[in-house]
C-alpha cells in the first residue's frame, strides 16, 4: 500500500442543510410529457408518478436519499490542474467550467460523502450529470481516487453512482488516464475484500461505463437508464440501421447479462443496506 | 510514377520530385547516363531536404495523417520482424476469436514474450477480417486471457496499440464492450510481470488504454494517442466535422504532446519521411528500445512492477 504515502488526507465538512432550488414549481416528465408539481416530484424522489420514469436525481437529494438520517459529511473535492491543456473550441473551456460551478454550486463533476446506511459506514460518490454533461476529467478521477483511499482508510464500502457522458475531452489524454485511475481506485478496495457497489443512472456511457461503472462487485442500474459505450447515432450511422427497441437501456443490459438488478429509486437505499448487511457478514474459517 | 497512393495530401511536392527521378532513371540510355545521375542526385537532395523540412515540422493534424498510414508497420509487422517462434493463440474462450487482436507467444531476443497487438490490416480482404483493427469485446477479451496467461507463467507482456477505437456496434454493446475494455484495464495492473505499451500508429481513446496500463509507456515519433479522434471531437465541439485541424491541436495528442504531460515514457525515433517510409528500419529501432526497457524492468520483483505500474499512474495529472 506505498501508493498512500504521498496521499492527502480529504478533510471531513458537514453538509449544511442548504435548501435546493424551490419546489414549487411545475416540471414536465420528459418520458409521458405529463406535468407535475415540484413537492409532489420531490416527495416521490424525482420518479415521475405517472409513468415511473426516473428523472435525475441531483447530488445533494441523493445522499439525503440514501444516508441515514439525511446525515453525511462531504469530502473535501481534490485539488488538481485546472485547465490543463488550455482548451479552447468556439468557447474557452475555463469559461465553461466556470459557468458549470456557478450552476451547480459545486466544484466539479464529482462529489463524495461518509455517512451509514443502516448503521455501516460507507463513502457514496455520486456523479453531477448537470456539470458539462458529468463528465470525467482530472477532478472527478482524483475525487474517485481519493473517495476510494478514505473508504479503504476506514474499512468500509464503497458505492459509487454514475451518471456521465464519458471522458472530459476538454482535457484530453489527461482525462483518457482517469479511465485507469478510477480502475486502479476500484482495485483498492478489492485488493481489500471491501464492497464496492456501483449504482448506474441515466445515463452512464463512453470512458465511465468503459471503467470504474462496470467494475463494480455487484452493479445496479436505476430502471430504464441509458447505459452504453458508444453512441447510439454514432452505431446508426455506422450500420444505417435502426436499433433495436430497449437498445442500451438498463433492461437491455441486464438482459444481456452486464448487470446483477434493476432497483426502482424507492427501493434502492433498503436494497444497498440489504447487500451491505450480506457482504459485511463474513465467517470465520474453522468457527 | 511514384506510386501516389503512398503520398498524403502535404506530401505533394515530395511526390513531384520522386515522380520526376523515377522517370530520369527509366528512361535513362547510356549515352546520357551521366548528365542524369547529376541531375538525380541533385533532385534527390532536394527531396532529402524536403522530406526534412516536412517531417520536422509536422502539424498536429499532419501527425494524424501519417499516423494512420495505410503503409505504416502495423502489429503482425512487428511481430514478424522481432519475434521468433510466434506462436498465435486465438479466441476468448467465452465467445469468439476476434482478429481485431493478435496475440500469442515468442521469442524476443531470446525471451519469451507475450504480444498482443491491434491490428489493421493491410488490404481490403484483410482490413476485413481483422475488423479494420476495432476490437469487439471477444477481442478484448482475448487480450485479457493472454495477460493472465502470461502473468501465470512469468512472461514478460509487449501490447502494440493501433486503433481507430473499439468497435462500436449493435453486437458491441450486446455482448458488453464497456465490461470488457474495464477488465482489460484492471488486468493491466494486476500484473506481476513486465508490461511495455507500445503506441505504434492510432492510439484511439478507451479502445487504446485498455491496452495501455503497463509499467512503460512509448510511443513511435509520429503515432497519435487520444480521448476522442479530431473528428469525433470537431463534430462535437465545434459543430463542423470539418474542423478536424483545430480539434487535432487542441486535443494535444502528438507524441510530443503526452511526452510532455508525463503520460509517455519514450518517444521511439522514426526516420525522416516516416515509417511508413522506412518500415523495417523503423521496426528494428523500436525493438531495441522495446529491449531496452524490457531489460530494466526485467529487474524489478513481481510486486515492485505491480506497485511500479500503480504509482506511474497514479502520479499521473497529479499536480507535482
Ligand atoms: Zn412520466
């Protein structure tokens, strides 16, 4: 374990209780186009009572969801380079990230927490889709490096919960090497018999699905999330064909073998305390 | 004539005078013999020249152009001019072979070895059967089986990179392309055995990296290595699949490039005008650099190149 000796340690921070954006606003279900009040939305976890879709859960409303108590300190987000390729498309990328922080109130993509779930300690990282698309570059690799490293200091599970486009390309090949730290973070905790589990949402494609998404020791997807490597248009226009119905989806995946369960968001915190009770109670050989 | 299929799109003067001294030496009698061999030498210093001024100064998009050379040496290249007794393994064992993926085992300078290479192909019927060097997840698959046979039985690992990218596809996603490239990429660390990376023409994002978490890391002088090919990322970012110039600069994904960010150990020398040029010449210079590392790591213990490989990563895009 010598990789830890240059390791910074994340300081703890308590999460306030901020409040979200008010909920008493009208939004629309983006699958069954039917309108629903905002504390109604909130109340039934962003899972639109209609039709059942599972809208995206922002990361604040994730950890309330599923630590107990809605108590968890957050981890300290990692410094890294910023900027490091000095990007520049039709808009300078240091613009973007910009706009996306003051957006999201966050640092970057990435955001991890130490709580219990039904009494175990555990570190759930969980992915900001509305920070450029939630995409993976040098933050949210050194975030999942370091949420790993914290888990494995104090012996407990890890569970991460995706939602992504892929790799940052703003970044470029720095961004590609994240695809390989985040599999090296998941290999911490394997290389200690401690649990990670990864819960994939809508959606979780290219570099994210391609690494840590899909190392999980047991990988759940959220129902009718788009899960995939490439692209759909890209394969369409590759073939010129249609796809087939369902193509990519949770059920697809699970389908095809590629993950163990599809938990509706209601049931997902009582599943994870379930799995968490099963893979902490260990024997011992001879008792 | 010059066989102008060999000359990229920046390479048109290079190619007139290699027509015009081919034609000189054709039709060359011996009565004028000698008034044409000083005109020949003269015109080949000048391509000499040419060819310098060229290839020192390749833009990023340039890099692109040669790195994806359908005369670049590709894996079964190198593979027949370093590695004796090849023996090529096939298949997943789960699914199928994928020919996107050659693999097997051999001598190099005398040391067994495993190479697994992408492979491209050099002509229609073979770029077919190959899959033009896009891997579906049996191939990566394959990958995965070899590493772990090689780690079993002490074998040092040689991975040659050269795709466009994992193949994307119906068949793809169905079968589990992200799980396999995750595998391939987690199997690389739990080596305990020597692991050397090669990039030797088209280093194509998850595709490439799955075979890329080795202990070294080089890359041939005019190879690319990338998160997103320039036209995927012009289309993306820009708007305009046609911005593939700007994109290739802004994606910084030259040898140089990730030489610079820490990413790359070793940029291996090609001759001037390319190794698509020179291709044994080329061939025969990265395997002594190949061996050169081979060498050095060869000396480290099996959980020293485990941890070796860990660290090199992990120091990777840390702030220094
Ligand atoms: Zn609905």
């Amino acid at each position: 374990m010598n990789w830890l000796l240059d390791y910074v340690r994340p300081k703890l921070s308590v999460a306030k209780t901020e409040k979200d954006v008010p909920d008493n606003l009208w939004d629309k279900c983006p699958q069954c186009d039917a309108m629903i009040y905002g504390q109604e939305l909130a109340k039934n976890l962003y899972v639109c009572p209609h039709c059942g879709y599972h809208m995206y859960l922002r990361p604040r409303k994730r950890f309330r969801m599923l630590f107990d108590d809605e108590e968890y300190s957050y981890l300290e987000a990692p410094k890294v380079k910023e900027d490091p390729l000095n990007f520049k498309d039709t808009k300078d990328y240091r613009s973007k990230l910009k706009s996306a922080r003051e957006k999201t109130k966050f640092d970057d993509a990435f955001v991890a927490a130490f709580g219990k779930m039904g009494g175990h300690g555990v570190v759930i990282g969980v992915m900001n889709f509305n920070f450029i698309g939630g995409s993976m570059g040098l933050a949210v690799g050194e975030g999942i490096v370091q949420a790993a490293q914290f888990a494995v200091e104090r012996k407990v599970p890890l569970i991460l919960v995706t939602a992504s486009g892929g790799a940052r390309m703003q970044e470029g090949i720095l961004s590609l090497m994240q695809m390989a730290r985040t599999t090296l973070a998941v290999k911490q905790l394997k290389d200690n018999h401690l649990p990670y589990i990864a819960v994939l949402t809508n959606p979780t494609t290219g570099g994210v699905s391609a690494s840590f998404a899909m190392l999980g020791d047991i990988t759940i997807a959220e129902p009718d999330a788009l899960i995939a490597f490439a692209g759909a248009r890209v394969i369409k226009e590759t073939i010129k064909a249609d796809l087939p119905a369902g193509f990519q989806k949770a059920e697809y995946l699970k389908k095809h073998g590629m993950v163990d369960m599809i938990v509706s968001r209601h049931d997902l915190r009582e599943k994870l305390i379930t799995l968490l009770n099963l893979l902490g109670n260990t024997y011992t050989k001879g008792e | 004539m010059a066989d102008k299929t060999i000359y990229l799109d920046f390479e048109e003067p290079i190619y007139k005078l290699d027509t015009k001294i081919q034609e000189l030496k054709s039709c060359c009698d011996d009565n004028l013999a000698k008034d044409f061999n000083k005109e020949i030498a003269n015109l080949e210093k000048k391509t000499q020249k040419l060819l310098e001024e060229t290839y020192t100064k390749l833009t990023p998009w340039q890099k692109v152009c040669v790195a994806r050379h359908a005369n670049r040496p590709h894996s079964i290249d190198y593979i027949n001019a370093l590695i004796e007794n090849f023996m090529p393994l096939a298949g997943d064992k789960l699914f199928g072979e994928d020919e996107a993926i050659v693999g097997g085992l051999g001598f190099f300078n005398g040391q067994a070895v495993m190479v697994i290479g992408q492979e491209k192909g050099h002509d229609l019927e073979s770029r077919i059967r190959h899959g033009f060097g896009m891997p579906k997840p049996e191939g990566y698959r394959k990958a995965k089986r070899l590493m772990e046979l090689a780690n079993h039985f002490n074998i040092p690992i040689i991975s040659l990179v050269d795709t466009a990218g994992a193949f994307p596809g119906i068949e793809g996603e169905e079968r589990g392309q992200a799980e396999a490239i995750a595998s391939c990429i987690m199997e690389g660390f739990k080596m305990e055995v020597p692991y050397i990376a090669v990039v030797i023409g088209e280093g194509g994002s998850g595709g490439a990296i799955a075979l890329a978490t080795a202990n070294r890391i080089l890359m041939l002088e005019h190879s690319i290595y990338s998160v997103i090919s320039p036209e995927g990322c012009a289309s993306i970012l820009w708007r305009d699949g046609s911005a593939v110039k700007k994109a290739a600069t802004a994606l910084h994904l030259t040898a140089q490039d990730l030489h610079k960010f820490g990413v790359v150990d070793e940029i291996i020398r090609e001759p001037l005008g390319g190794a698509h040029r020179f291709r044994d010449e080329t061939v025969k210079h990265a395997g002594d650099v190949i061996w050169k590392h081979l060498t050095e790591l060869k000396k480290l213990s099996p959980a020293d190149l485990a941890k070796d490989r860990e660290e090199k990563f992990l120091a990777m895009s840390r702030i220094a």
